[in-house]
C-alpha cells in the first residue's frame, strides 16, 4: 500500500532530515548523514524521476546531505552552493545570487505576514509517499533465504518505480497564477528522493520492507522558458488510491514471475476489502510480525464503535480512511534508539519465529509456497472479460461512492485485475480498457465533474429488475463492501444470462421459415407525419411483390407436407400451449433484434 504525508520547512523537514533518513532511528546532533545510515544498517537514499536533468543529476545517484537540504528543506537547486559562488564572483551581491539559485517562489515569501492565508506561510516543500508490500512479501523477505530477500527488494524497486513514473505522466500537474487556477501536465518529470527502510516502527522490531519516497513539489512549467513552480500537491494526493493499487498489482506481477509464486485474497476485517497476499505462507507469520497492525485494529474497532453511536451507520470509505489514520496515530510507539544492521535483524527476526512456531514451518516458506501457486493457478483461469470486468467495477464503485470520478474506476479496475490474474501479467493499458467500456456504456453525468451509474442501461428493458440495486445501497446492517459485492455479483448473473440467451437464440431450428431481405429495400420503423399524425402508407415495387408470393407459395407447400407426414404417422401428443415463451426462445417466422436480449445486458 501507499500512504502519504506532507514535507514542510522548519521541523516538519527536520525530522525528516534527523530521522527518516537514517532508517527512522535517532541521528546524534552532528553526525554526518552517510555515517548515520551505515551505522543504522540502511542503504544511502538514491535518486529517481525524470526532472533530474534539469538539475544536473542522474537516476541512481546518492542523495548527499547538502542536496538533501538544499532541494528538499529550502525549495533551492542541489548543487546552490557553487551556482551561488560563481554568481558573487561575476559580481552579483548576495540577494541576487542567492536568488539565482531558488527554483520557483522563495519560502521567505510565504513566510511573509502579507500573505493572503495562515495556511500558505508554511509551503508544501515536498510528499513523502511510502511503499509498503503485502505483509506475507515481509514474511518472506525476512525469513526466506538471501536469493529471495534480493529478488523481493528488487520486485520492490521495479513495482515502486512504474509507479511513480505513472504518477509523474498521469497524475502530477503544474500550478500558477491567483489560487493556482492554471494548471497543465508538468514539463520534464518529477524529482524524487527514495530511502530504504527494513523494519517497522513498533518497539519490538518487525520486518516490514518500504521506501519512503521524498517528491520534491518544485517541478518546471511547459512554458518553454524553463521557469520553475509549485507542483499541484492535490491532484497527485486524489491519485493515491489508483497508484496504490497500481502499485501492489507490479508487485504481485513482478514476484510472480521471478519466484513462481501466485497469490489469493484474504479477508482481514470481515465485511471489508481483502487484501492480497502469497498463497502458502502460514497466517499465524502474519500475526507473528504484525503487532502494530494488532495495536491499529484494537484501537480501530473502539472508534468505529464511537462513530456508529454518534452518527447511526457505518462509516463510509472515505470515513474509515480518516479513522484509521486516527488510531494510527493513537498507537504509535516511541522509534528503536539500538542501531542493529540487516543481517542482525534477520537473525533476530528467524531466532523468534523459529521460536514461536518451529523451525520446520519456516524451512518449508518457500517449498509451501511452490504447492499452493499450483493449486491456485490449477484453479484460477488467468483471463480477464473486459465486459464482466466493466460490470463488477461499475457495480462495486458505485454502491460504495454513489457518485464518483474516472481515478475512482480505475482504482477498481485494478484491484479486479489482481483479483482475477493473482499475479498473471497483465497486458498494458488493459485497466484503461475496462474504465472506457465503463465510461461508455454505463455512465450518466452526476453534477460537475462527477458521474454515477445509469441503472437503465444496466437493466435496459426490465423495469422490476431495476430495484435490485437500490436495496443493496440502502442495507445499513451490512457494510458498503458487502452490498457492492452483492451488487456486482447480481448484474454479473444477468450479463451471464444473457449470453446463454445469445447462445441458445442463435442455433437453428427445425420447420422455421426465414423470410429473405430484397436487396433493393430495407425494414425500416413505421413513423407517423408529424404534421399529420397519419403514418404514410409503404410502397412496394413489382419485385418485392413477386418475391413475398414465391416465399408464400415454399412456407405452403412445407406446410402441406408437414401434414401429409403427420397423417401417415398418426397424430402426436401435444404439450399445452405456454401463455408465454421463455425469454431465451424465438419463435418460428420471427426475426430477433441484434443486440438486444429479453430481461438482459446489451
């Protein structure tokens, strides 16, 4: 998963500085940044995004501690210090030079009581999105041997980065002018600072693999004078759910083919979103490392008590978002002040599994694993309908938000397709694919730059039929994700009844009679004069007439030797005649509209 924070000048960058750096522990007051790290056990943070040419750096190199500072706790360009200099040296006083090297609006400018409102005094200088894999990818990482620890650190890499660069084509845009009212995609790319962690925050170490990524909010404007500004933290922070479940579907691709392994849904709060996770890994590991979950959800619980006696439902996604947030909050532990190095806290983290559950239940991660990716891809068929996957998404957003936006589907496009392919590749931009028959077939406007289901055309000609959605909207007892479930799983058995309606309309029957089309005429609806309100009388050609007297002339003649057949074999008993035909049958003599079914999905 991805979550998100924001970086501001003063203390809120010191601790980043002080803390995040150096793999959340305590940095002494003046020790150098790489000591820090290397006596932490974490890697230097690196480099990422395609805005860092025009800074004059690459992909992959070192984040130094005075670039840190100066792009990331003062707004200013990496390599200030010799712009600056060079600048006094050509004669520049030192408000000018200093100047030179500020990329877009200086933070002294906001820190101005002039400004217009309390919130702008104190800028955004930077987002820190943190990756986090499932927790049985911790598991493994930590308790696997060292051939699969590299390959998941390098799943990671992979997954994080097609991330952020999606995010940086996708998502991040370029604000100016008076309440940032002009906005367009972003020139060159983003700069971003990544730094490894290996462990999580609770008091007794547990592994837990992620990356803090630092997104610098200075960006250039595509004006072509290559003048900076302030990216437009909202409209990357509305795209967090759809890079969320982006991200955990490269994880899942990218573990799947280097480690053969496949994965499978598991139901961590009932009524709930299911998470994904390895097939094969033991539960009980799950629980062996997530005590700080264990803490969130104790905590999570009592407040969702609290909001369901103050507001009389149960919270909502967003809501259930905010609350999570909140008993995080509530249950976070003071950091780890002893400084161990990777290989240590394997150790430990093996000695206290091996403990807890013995050493045969770890020896076997992988083997276990091997077995259950069989059964699962035995079972699973990794093939993805575009029109069932439409359905379900649709069904699923909708009853969980009502009214939503096109983020909103594609996030849920992409949660079906790690459902479905449980790690299968998938083929690129097939997520775009499901939203646009989405968008196209079973979308009505909803206000301004909303939109919401059009229950006519999931239910196009049965009007009965069109209430069964609303009960799953309006049943408070159980939880939103429930009555999506629900839902989607309904309009889904009608798409599948539709098509056995397709399948058995479409075979030939015995003694039917097709009346050909003359080439020089088509049926057409019978439309009456709007003047008149008389409908106009047909004409029909000599042609048409001498081909409806043959066509006659051969339905008689099989008519008569249906009879003559009837007699010479005596009659046969004849079922009652039904009031009505199924909707899946046509009768004889009669054309079937294309396109359409009785009671089902265009």
């Amino acid at each position: 998963m991805i979550s998100k924070a924001e970086v501001r000048p003063g203390d809120g960058w010191k601790y980043y500085f002080r803390s995040v750096m150096v793999g959340d522990g305590q940095r002494p007051a003046g020790k150098p940044l790489r000591a820090a790290q290397d006596e932490a056990g974490v890697p230097p943070g690196v480099w990422r995004g395609r805005g860092l040419a025009a800074v004059g750096l690459k992909a992959g190199d070192v984040v130094t501690e005075r670039q840190a500072e100066l792009l990331l706790g003062e707004g200013r360009h990496p390599d200030a210090d010799r712009i600056e200099r060079e600048r006094l040296e050509a004669g520049d006083d030192p408000a000018t030079a200093r100047r030179a090297t500020v990329l877009g609006r200086p933070i002294e400018h906001n820190r101005s009581p002039k400004t217009d409102k309390a919130k702008e005094r104190t800028p955004w200088l930077a987002i820190d999105l943190t990756f986090r894999a499932p927790p049985t990818a911790h598991v493994a990482w930590a308790l696997g041997d060292y051939e699969t620890r590299l390959v998941l650190e390098l799943c990671q890499d992979i997954a994080r980065d097609k991330t952020l660069a999606w995010l940086e084509d996708s998502a991040a845009e370029i604000r100016w002018g008076s309440g940032g009212k002009h906005r367009k995609p972003i020139r060159d790319g983003l700069i971003i600072a990544v730094f490894r962690h290996y462990e999580s925050r609770a008091a007794e170490s547990k592994p837990l693999l992620h990356d803090h990524a630092l997104v610098s909010i200075r960006a250039r404007r595509p004006d072509g004078k290559g003048t900076w500004g302030n990216l437009s933290a909202d409209s990357v922070l509305a795209h967090i759910v759809a890079a969320d479940t982006l991200y955990t579907l490269y994880f899942m691709e990218e573990v799947s083919a280097r480690l053969g392994w496949a994965w499978e849904p598991r139901e961590v709060t009932p009524g709930r979103r299911p998470v994904m996770e390895i097939a094969g890994i033991d539960q009980r590991l799950i629980g062996w490392q997530s005590t700080r979950r264990q803490q969130i959800e104790d905590a999570l619980s009592v407040l969702v008590a609290d909001y369901e006696e103050r507001q009389g439902h149960t919270p909502g996604e967003r809501a259930s978002y905010a609350l999570g947030c909140q008993a995080a909050d509530q249950t976070r532990p003071p950091k780890r002040k002893a400084l161990l190095s990777l290989t240590e806290l394997r150790e430990r983290w093996r000695d206290s599994a091996i403990r807890a559950y013995g050493a045969d239940v770890i020896d076997r991660l992988a083997e276990q694993a091997r077995a259950a990716t069989a059964a699962v891809w035995a079972r699973v068929r990794p093939v993805v309908d575009i029109a069932l996957a439409a359905v379900d998404v649709v069904a699923v957003v909708y009853v969980m938000r009502g009214a939503f936006k096109r983020r909103h589907l594609l996030a849920e496009a992409r949660r079906h397709l790690a459902y479905a392919l449980r790690g299968r590749p998938h083929q690129p931009g097939l997520d775009e694919q499901i939203v646009q028959s989405v968008v196209d077939d079973y979308i009505r406007p909803a206000g301004r730059r909303m939109m919401t289901a059009d229950l006519r055309a999931l239910y196009p000609r049965d009007t009965e039929d069109q209430a069964v959605l609303r009960p799953l909207t309006r049943k408070r007892s159980a939880s939103p994700y429930e009555r999506a479930r629900l839902a989607a799983g309904a309009l889904t058995a009608r798409v599948h009844a539709a098509r056995r309606a397709d399948r058995l309309s479409s075979r030939t029957r015995p003694r039917t009679v097709a009346v050909p089309a003359t080439p020089t005429s088509r049926l057409r609806p019978f439309h009456s004069d709007p003047k008149t309100g008389r409908v106009p009388q047909q004409r029909t050609d000599a042609a048409t007439v001498e081909q409806t007297r043959r066509t006659l002339e051969a339905a008689a003649k099989l008519q008569e030797g249906t009879r003559e057949r009837a007699v010479a074999h005596g009659p046969r008993p004849q079922p009652a005649p039904a009031t009505a035909p199924p909707p899946h049958t046509q009768q004889p003599g009669t054309q079937r509209t294309p396109g359409r079914t009785a009671g089902g999905v265009a």
